[in-house]
C-alpha cells in the first residue's frame, strides 16, 4: 500500500450553505482542481471525497457536500446525501459566505452539536465582504491561490484545537498485546476471496502495527501452521488468524498462547468491543422468523462461497437450527429503521472510519437491537469466542459474566 487506507484517515466535512464556497475551499487547501466551482447554486451533487497528507494533523479525507438552502429539483435528494456524511465526520469545517451566521448555518451547528463533532468556522469571500467579526474563525478568500500556505497553518492550528486527541492519535491494531521485540505469528489462508497477488487490507494494516511496536511477524498459511510451532525455539506472544480458520487456530495453539483474530481486532480498533462481544450472546436467542441483517462495508464481488452472504448465514443456520429471514446491505447503505431486526452483524470495516462504525453501534442501540460483528461472530459460533477474547481481559471477564448469567 502507497497510501494510507481511507478509513484510517480524519474524515473532515466541508459544510455550508449553497454557493458558500465550499468547493473552492477544497481547492485552495489542497492546491488542486479537484471539484467543480460555479456561481449556479447546486453545482456540487454527490459527495467530493479527496485525501491528503496535513502534517502535522496527519493524512485526512475531505468530504465536499452539496449545500443547504438548496431550492433546485434534486436539492432533497442531495441534502439528504450531505445528512448521511455526518455518519462517518470526524470534524466539520464550516464554509460561511463572509461573516454571516444565519438559520442556514445555525441549523448546521445544532446537527454538529447533537452529534458532538468538533467543527471549525470559516468566513469565507473575505474579497467581496467587510468582515468584521473574526473571533474564533478563519478569515479567507478562497480565489486567492497566494493564501493557501497562510490558511493551511491557520487550519492546521484550528484542527490541532478542536478535535480529540483519540482522533489525531489512534490506537494501535496490535502492537500494544505483546511486548516490544516479541513474535507475532499470522495465519493468512489463501482461499477464494484472497485477492490475486496480494493481502487484504486488516492483514496488512496488522504486520505494518507490528513492525511499528519493532515485533517480529510470522506469516503462515493454515496448514503450516502445526509444524511451524514445532520448529520455533521461541513461543509466540500472540498468534492472529483468518476468522474462517479460527477453530483450526484454536485447536492448534497450546493454551499458554494468547491467539484471536484479525476481525476482532478490527471491532476493537474500529468500534467497541464490548457492544460487540454483548451482540453475540443474542445469537442464542434467536427464534424462528426472526430478522438478521448482514451490513458488509465494501461492494467486492461475491465468490461463491462469500464470508457474507454465504459462510456466515450457513454457519448462523447450522448453529441455531432456526428459520432465520437473513438480508444483505453493502457500502454505504444502512437501514433508518432497525425495528424489524433481531440481530445485525456488521463486518471488520476496514474501509470505514472509527466514527461510521460507532455511528452503526448506536443506531443499533437506540433502536434496541444487538450488533455484533463478523470475526466475533464466527468465534461465537464456532464456540471458540472465549478463547480467542483472551488478550482483552476486561472484555474476557465481562463475555464470562455474560455466559454466566
């Protein structure tokens, strides 16, 4: 990988109302053409996504939305769109047309704010309006090509400000589970899915965490890897496998080894663990005609025998031995109404951010309904979850807790 994937970037939204400026601000900071600008008001539709490196803020992906206040045919459409971004915002950047702060913009605020995402001020058009009030915003004309160093480093000093220091300093995947110069050993199967000539994304994303922390990496197939842990004459301080071959990996690793999987250190790096762990113990309760929702983040083509659509309702049928009703959503799709599920498994979200699967868990919550995810998922119904939370021990001890009633 060349760059860094985009859900591990800050998500920052360009809002505002329609001809704020929106879109020439995104050209000035990145110094790039990369959205279309026009005096017609509704010229952005979909959103503009844009990644760039802002040292020392790190890399971000800008998302260009279309305006508020739009009255054109398609403006319900499209502030609808510019509604479902702030699912996955870290921080906002509020584009204001000069000084004004009026209903357009307070609207924005009360969304931002009853989400709790940070968010930035910017009058923009400083060329055509007297702006007076400066307090707590960034001045700019967006036109003005010879601004951009100077509106960077205001930008910058404003987002180092505002957002959280989990969002500027993520946690690490894997690094933090064994000790500095330990061995990690990955089993990796190369089935169906494995694309040709290359790792999938949590693999690879775990082996560079691990060569971060200065641990060793093994990386085995499922087959080798009985006889590799015979050769080595060091035991491993974490083994980390393929959820598809858990019961395998588990059957294999003696029992002073701590092993999981690559899935669910994606739940706890991406979402919270603990909801997640909690989601699974629904699994045994579920009764025939109930719902299960299968929300799988990327559109990759499905192979015949898909993780999603095909192992996990087999293995879900197989295992609770009831007339289940199984629906499948893919990228961005998520239902508003959760009410008729009775449970939702979400995959890894590799392609996602922190945020956008938070958000998913509390859409879940409110509505009641338990979430779970792919890799604890599979654990659980391979009746090896126990085992494979271990490294975690306070999401073991609340699991024991759960299982005991």
């Amino acid at each position: 990988m060349q760059q860094t994937p985009k859900g591990l970037r800050l998500h920052i939204a360009l809002l505002g109302r329609v001809n704020a400026g929106k879109s020439s601000f995104l050209n000035l900071v990145t110094g790039q053409n990369v959205a279309i600008t026009s005096d017609v008001p509704g010229t952005t539709t979909d959103v503009v996504e844009k990644a760039q490196e802002l040292l020392p803020v790190g890399p971000v992906l800008w998302l260009d939305t279309a305006g508020f206040g739009d009255v054109t045919e398609l403006s319900g459409k499209r502030l609808e769109k510019t509604l479902n971004v702030l699912d996955k915002t870290d921080v906002a950047v509020i584009i204001c047309d000069g000084d004004k702060i009026g209903q357009v913009e307070r609207k924005i605020i009360t969304q931002l704010e009853a989400r709790k995402i940070p968010f930035i001020v910017v009058f923009n058009k400083a060329d055509v309006h007297k702006i007076k009030n400066t307090e707590g915003a960034i001045v700019v004309n967006s036109l003005d090509k010879s601004s951009r160093d100077y509106v960077l480093t205001e930008l910058k000093k404003a987002l180092l400000r505002v957002c959280p220091d989990e969002l500027l300093n993520p946690p690490a995947l894997l690094g933090d589970l064994a000790p500095e110069h330990g061995l990690i050993v990955m089993i990796i199967p190369l089935d169906y899915e494995a694309p040709k000539g290359r790792l999938i994304l949590p693999q690879v994303q775990a082996i560079r965490d691990c060569l971060d922390h200065n641990q060793t990496v093994m990386v085995v197939k499922e087959n080798d890897y009985a006889n590799v842990l015979k050769m080595l004459n060091k035991t491993p301080d974490l083994v980390v496998c393929d959820s598809q071959v858990v019961d395998k990996m588990v059957q294999e690793t003696p029992s002073n080894i701590k092993c999981t999987t690559f899935s669910i250190l994606m739940a706890r790096l991406k979402g919270d663990l603990n909801s997640l762990v909690e989601g699974a113990g629904a699994i045994a309760g579920l009764k025939d005609g109930d719902r299960v929702l299968i929300a799988e983040s990327c559109t990759h083509h499905a192979v015949k025998d898909d993780i999603g659509t095909v192992k996990i309702p087999r293995w879900l049928l197989s295992k609770t031995s009831k007339n289940l009703i199984i629906d499948h959503v893919s990228g961005c799709d998520f239902p508003a109404t959760l009410a008729n599920y009775n449970l939702v498994i979400q995959c890894g979200g590799c392609t996602q951010n922190r945020k956008q699967i938070l958000e998913r868990i509390n859409q879940c919550q409110n509505n009641n309904v338990p979430i779970t995810n792919y890799g604890v998922c599979i654990s659980e119904l391979k009746g090896v979850l126990e085992r494979v939370l271990e490294p975690f021990p306070d999401v073991f001890r609340r699991y024991k807790n759960i299982k005991n009633g």
